[in-house]
C-alpha cells in the first residue's frame, strides 16, 4: 500500500529517529566509503552531480531551501566542530584552485565570465526603488564605518588605478634609494592603507615608519580633516606604532635640507 502524500505521526517519527542511532550512520558511512573508492565511481558520481546542478529547476529549489534554513548558535557550534580537523586533500585543492585561476573579483569574491556577464544584462535599464537605494546607503555608511572594509576598499580603488608616484614622490624615493637602499617603498598605490589614509613610503628594513610627501593645496590651509594635516597624520599613524615624516612639496626645493630632515628621521648623523 502506498503512503505517497500521508503525513507520519510524532510518534512514529521518534521511533524512526531512536532507529536511526550512530551505530547505522557509521555502517552507511562505511558503505560510502568503499563505493566512492573507486576514481571512475567518483568521476561519474561528480559528473551525476554535474548534471543535476545545472537544471534550473534544482537551482531554485535550492535557492528556497537555504531561505528557510534557520541555524541557531548551537548548530554553527556543531558544524565548526564537525569540521575542525578536516584537511582538503591535494586533488580538490588542485580543483579548486583550477576553477578560481583568473576569477578573481575586486573585493575578493570570484565570478566566472558569465555570471558576471549575467549579472551586468540583468540590471541594464533598471532603476533600483527608493527603498532600495535607501537600504544600498545605508549599508554602504554601515561597511564604511569598518576600518578593515574601508580599506579594502580604498586599496582595491587605487591598485585598480594602477597609480604611480608624483613628480614629488619620485624625488623622494630617489633620495630614501640613495641614502638607504633597498630599506623603503612606495606604497601610494593602496598596498597599505591605515584607516583609509594610504601612506606614500614605508620602511621595509623592521623598522615602523612612514614618510609622507604633503601639498600645500591639499595639506595647508584647506586641509578637509585634522586627519589631512601635518600633525593629524602624524597622530593617527602613532596609533599603530608608526612614527611619521612628513615633508612638504616646497621643501623639495633645497635638497640637501630634505636630505638631513630625512637622516635625522633614521637617527643617521
């Protein structure tokens, strides 16, 4: 007799779960193991999955399954443990890593071609809701609060820019090289970003200390912040165990006036 459609009792329910004790569970897991032994037992089984995967129809199912999925603090507990100690071994690692080569996103997360060419057709022409754009600000004001996403942020901006040093910068880094080779670098294009200000050098020789190269447009009169001047700069990169060297555009002018304030800032007399 078919019960296609019948709902089971609580009771009947308790006694499946009281059957079903771990004893059995290590049984189908042994089971498991052994058919999955086989590498052309595998590849067929991925080549199954493969298939399944790819039907739309899976795919929303899916979808709405993870939507009503709830976990409580006990469950995310229980996963974490059941996966503490899992090593991937190095064919899957090989996998995945063949899978993401060159689907890098800029904030780290990773789209093929197509999705990224499916997600740009499905927003061509339309115009988010007030609400939405509402909800996109305020998100947005939220992650920006969050240093490490501001400078996330920040820094993938700049390198996407592919920035280069300034004439000033340039002329800076020509004398750090000269005096201390090997000892500084560039890190204007975004690699070091504090608090979503980017320093333009950074000693690499141990020792935490920055020079920065300040405009007198930007940096004087009409500094935006406390954080754009010479002793707001100074005080923020303190915070971080940096000591800071600041030297202004038209100091560049007597170069060997730079020379001795950049000497004296490596305690080299």
């Amino acid at each position: 007799m078919s019960r296609k459609g019948k709902a089971l009792s609580e009771e009947h329910k308790a006694n499946i779960k009281a059957s079903y004790n771990e004893d059995l569970r290590e049984v189908h897991r042994q089971i498991m193991l052994k058919k999955y032994a086989d590498p052309k037992e595998r590849i067929l089984q991925s080549k199954r999955m493969k298939l399944a995967m790819s039907r739309a129809e899976t795919k929303i199912r899916l979808s709405e399954g993870q939507k009503k999925r709830k976990h409580d603090e006990t469950q995310w507990a229980r996963m974490h443990e059941v996966r503490r100690g899992f090593k991937v071994t190095e064919e899957t690692r090989e996998k995945l890593s063949l899978v993401n080569k060159g689907n890098q996103y800029h904030l780290g997360h990773r789209n093929t071609p197509e999705a990224i060419e499916k997600m740009r057709n499905a927003k061509l022409g339309k115009r988010p809701s007030m609400e939405t754009r509402l909800k996109m600000s305020k998100t947005g004001k939220r992650l920006w609060r969050q240093p490490s996403h501001k400078n996330k942020l920040v820094s993938a901006s700049l390198k996407a820019m592919s920035i280069h040093p300034n004439k000033p910068e340039t002329i800076v880094l020509g004398l750090l090289n000269e005096l201390f080779p090997n000892d500084w670098e560039f890190v204007g294009d975004g690699k070091v970003v504090i608090e979503g200000k980017i320093p333009d050098f950074i000693n690499t020789n141990g020792q935490k200390k920055i020079v920065e190269v300040f405009g007198t447009y930007w940096h004087g009169e009409r500094a935006r912040c406390y954080e754009e001047t010479e002793e707001g700069r100074i005080a923020l990169f303190k915070k971080y165990g940096y000591s800071t060297l600041i030297i202004w555009e038209n100091e560049l002018k007597d170069r060997d006036k730079v020379v001795d304030k950049i000497k004296e800032f490596a305690g080299v007399s």
